[in-house]
C-alpha cells in the first residue's frame, strides 16, 4: 500500500468518523448520560472503519493485511490525538464538562493540575479505543468486499 493511500484512507476515517460522531453526539445529548458520549464515539468509528475497509479493501489487500490496516489506524490516531488535544485546550469549551466533573467529584475546586491529568486521561482512553474500533473495523471491511478474480 503506497504512503498516499494511507494517507487518503486515514483523512478519509478521521473525518468521517468526527462528522458521524457529530450526528450521533446530537442525537444522543437528550439522554443527559456522559456514557452515551463514548458509545457515540465507538460506533462512529466502528461505522466508519468498516465503510473504510470497504471502500480501501483493493490496496490494503495489495500488501500484508496487518501493516496496511495498522499504518492506517496509527495516522487516523494521531490525527485523532492532534484534534483532541486542540479540542480540550479549554476544558471549560464544553457547557456539560463542569456539570459532569462537579457531579463525579463534589469534593471542592479542579486545580490546573487536576484539568490536564482528567482531560490527559480521557484523550488516551478515547484515542486507543478509537484504534482498537478502528482497527477491528478497518479488518471486517476489508473482508467484506469480494476479491476479484
């Protein structure tokens, strides 16, 4: 698989996967439950990935299966890390973040300190679950698209 197909296939399951994480994050937000963030979160990127692998099954066939789905995973991730670190460079962006985190810890005020380690601790949660889902989904679709012959 040539470095600019990886490239193509990680855009291609980054950007989707935040425009469909979106759409979900909405329709889930009338549930008032912090959990329903993270299933959103995994099933866009296990929609996605699987649409991925479909649509890239052809090139990532053309080498070993593991090292092209795992190059693609590894760029989505990091591009993933880069948006997210952007996205909670002010944890108080999102309006239910100090509801959620005075609701888990009642106990007095967050300090600066207590800001990078809880929103440090979510983006590597969110990024490794995104590369598991990613890659299980990056392999189911590749195999669903028959070969051709």
């Amino acid at each position: 698989m040539k470095f600019s197909d990886v490239i193509i296939a990680a855009a291609f399951l980054f950007v989707v996967t935040l425009l469909l994480d979106a759409v979900l994050f909405v329709s889930f937000a009338s549930l008032n439950n912090s959990s329903m963030i993270l299933v959103a979160g995994i099933i866009s990127t296990l929609i996605t990935s699987i649409i991925a692998g479909y649509v890239f099954a052809v090139q990532i066939r053309e080498e070993s299966r593991l090292r092209a789905i795992g190059s693609i995973v590894i760029l989505a991730a990091a591009g993933m890390l880069i948006f997210l670190v952007g996205w909670s460079a002010n944890p108080l962006a999102s309006p239910g973040m100090v509801d959620l985190l005075q609701s888990m810890f009642s106990t007095g005020s967050w300090t600066n300190f207590d800001w990078f380690a809880f929103t440090a601790f979510t983006q590597f949660v969110d990024v490794i679950l995104t590369m598991v889902f990613a890659f299980v989904g990056l392999y189911v679709g590749s195999m669903l698209k028959p070969k051709k012959t």
